[in-house]
C-alpha cells in the first residue's frame, strides 16, 4: 500500500510537470510582431497631406526624403495597417494621424504624430534631418 501511494504521487507529480511544459511552449509561440515601416509620398510642406493615411504606404515610392525635418517614413505595429502584404496602408480607425510644423509659419515642414485612433500602439516617426 505505502508502494502504491508513492507510485500514485509519482504520477501526478509527471502529469503536473508535463502540464506545465506544455503552457510555457504556448508562451514561447507568441511572438512580438515585427513593425512595418511606411514611406511618405507626399508633399511635406502640406499638413493635410502628412495627415493623410492613404500617403502612408509599405512600397516606397523612391522618396529621398531630401530637405529638413520633413516627412519621410514610419514605423508601425502590423496590425494597425490595411491592405496586401507589400502596399499596406495605415488603417485611419486604429491610427489618427495628426501633424506637427517644425518648419516656420512661411515655410511649414510637417512631420506626423498620432493623434487618435483605436490602437494603443504608438508609431515612430522616422523624419528628414
């Protein structure tokens, strides 16, 4: 009988064990997503164009983000994107972006910001120094 029971907890301590190994290789499957980044096509002098999601997309257009504190691209969480793998575009329910003028009242230079949305994922602005 005293065989039995320390077969008994032997068994459970083997299922208990095995249990756990199986949850922790669930664990090791979730894998941070790797962020997107997006090219600006658009006029940067234009803050309603920096705004525009639709200007953000994943296939750069050749821009060489030329000039200072400008527009130029960013990097963003997968999930807040739209579209196909390769011309993705922000998805403007998840991320509202908004503009920020580094230029002067004169000359304007706009870089982009988030400004609203669903997501809870932040962007990062990659600007023209």
């Amino acid at each position: 009988m005293k065989n039995l029971n320390s077969y008994a907890m032997a068994i459970i301590a083997l299922v208990i064990a095995a249990g756990s190994t199986t949850l922790m290789s669930f664990k090791k499957l979730e894998k941070k997503q790797t962020d997107v980044t997006l090219f600006f096509d658009g006029n940067p002098a234009i803050e309603s164009q920096v705004k525009d999601p639709s200007n953000w997309a994943e296939d750069n257009p050749g821009s060489t983000c030329s000039g200072t504190l400008k527009a130029c691209s960013m990097d963003v969480n997968p999930t807040d994107l739209q579209g196909a793998t390769g011309s993705r575009t922000l998805n403007p329910s998840r991320i509202i972006l908004g503009a920020s003028n580094t230029g002067t009242t004169s000359n304007p230079t706009y870089v982009p910001n988030k400004a609203g949305g669903s997501s809870t994922n932040s962007i990062a602005p990659h600007n023209q120094n």
